[in-house]
C-alpha cells in the first residue's frame, strides 16, 4: 500500500541521514562541534519505541503486532543502532580529541 512505501522510505531516509556525521566523525577522528545531548534522546526515544512494541505484543501475546508495524520497529532499532556509534565515537574513540574539557557537555 501507499503507507508501507511511505513508512519504508521514511526509514531510508533515517538511515541515510546518519551516515555522513557517521563518516564526518570518522574522517575528522573528532566530534567537536555538535552535541551529544540530542543523541542521548534520540537514543531514549529509539529504546522507548521498540520496548513499546514488545511490551504491547507481550501483553496481548500476539507477536505479530511487532511485524505488524515493521516502520517503527526499524526505526527504532535504527536509531538505536546509530546512536551507540555516535556515543562510542563521542565518550571512547574521539574523547580526547575534544581537548582539556573532558566530558564538560552539561557547561555549554
């Protein structure tokens, strides 16, 4: 149907708008710049939806409701999935690369 193509485009487009800070971050070897904080939500509201979708199929035990709404399931896991990159890129690999304020995030 025409909102199967919509939501799967709509996870496309999640996709594809990661990818270049993803490689950004990669390449500069830093995340100076931007902001964790907006992950950190991004994160929490990916968590939320998928435990959303389990829980609801847990509770009526029907298991299909998580196939049911395959869009949300995958944007969910997909953000997830981004946002421990953008975090293990921002806390390990390139935390020194952000010079002597060491995890100072919170005095901006």
């Amino acid at each position: 149907t025409f909102l199967a193509v919509l939501s799967e485009v709509k996870v496309l487009i999640s996709i594809v708008k990661y990818c270049p800070q993803v490689w950004t971050n990669y390449t500069r070897k830093s995340t100076e710049g931007w902001t964790i904080h907006n992950v950190l939500l991004d994160f929490t509201g990916g968590l939320l939806s998928v435990a959303q979708l389990v829980l609801d199929a847990s509770l009526s035990e029907d298991w299909s409701a998580i196939s049911g709404d395959p869009a949300k399931f995958l944007l969910g896991n997909v953000s997830v999935f981004f946002d421990i990159i953008f975090m293990v890129q921002h806390y390990c690999l390139y935390a020194k690369s952000r010079g002597p304020r060491e995890f100072d995030d919170f005095q901006n």
